[in-house]
C-alpha cells in the first residue's frame, strides 16, 4: 500500500506498510517532504481507507 503526492514542483511516493517509508521524490525540497511525511502519519487512517475503498483489498 503506498500514496503519491504530487505539488506544481513535483512528485513523491511514501509507502504506508508495513511502516511509512519514503520511496521515491521527483523535484520536491527537502522541507516539502518533510511537511509530506507529517502530513502523511498525520493522516494515515484516512488515507488507508480511501485506498482500501478504491483498491478493494
């Protein structure tokens, strides 16, 4: 399970199991993917049952 970030500057990837890992970063600072990373812990129950909602798994 894993969620894409995209911004005007670029695109992350953070994988969400079995930890929340940074995968990949396509033009963003440092800071931005620090910012992305809280948001991402911040919000993860949301953001896993969204996915699981769209996926189905």
């Amino acid at each position: 399970m894993h969620v894409h970030v995209s911004h005007t500057d670029g695109e992350a990837k953070f994988w969400l199991e079995p930890k929340i890992e940074f995968a990949m970063n396509q033009g963003l600072s440092n800071k931005q993917l620090s910012v992305v990373e809280a948001l991402v812990h911040e919000h993860l129950e949301e953001i896993r049952h969204a996915w699981l909602s769209h996926f189905g798994h």
